[in-house]
C-alpha cells in the first residue's frame, strides 16, 4: 500500500473545499434571486412613493405660496365691506 504524500493530501483538501462551495452555491441559488428580487420590488415601490410625495410637496407649496399671496393682498386691501 502507498503512502499518501503531503501534495496529495493538500491536491484532496482543495478538492474537497471545491466541492463544498460549488454545492452550497447550487443550493442556494433560488433562495438568493428570490430576496434579490424582493429587494428590487421593494425599492421602486419606495422610489414611486418618494416620486407621489415630492409632487405632492410641490402642489402643497404652491398651495401654500398662493395662500399667503392672497393674506398679503387682503392685508393690503383692507378689511372688505362689512
């Protein structure tokens, strides 16, 4: 029987570290797309939610800038007619 020498022993351990990472990668293949794809779901939802809030900011503003154009006006005017 031959003795195994230490090249053959480092050849069988690499193989071996080989094996373990192409199998674990294999396995986990659909769970990782799965939550990738979430994640992707997820953010452009965020990013329409975030895209509706600034347009409501906008009108808001506008709203508000009007607002205080019209109380500038009155305060200018005067009281109206009682």
């Amino acid at each position: 029987m031959n003795a195994v020498s230490y090249n053959e022993w480092v050849l069988y351990i690499l193989i071996f570290l080989l094996g373990l990472v192409v199998g674990m990668a294999l396995m986990a293949g659909g769970k990782w797309k799965r939550r990738y794809r979430e994640e992707a779901r997820l953010r452009q939802e965020l990013e329409t939610e975030n895209k509706r809030l600034r347009v409501q900011e906008t009108e808001m503003d506008t709203l508000r800038t009007a607002a205080a154009r019209d109380e500038a006006r009155r305060r200018v005017d005067g009281p109206g007619p009682l």
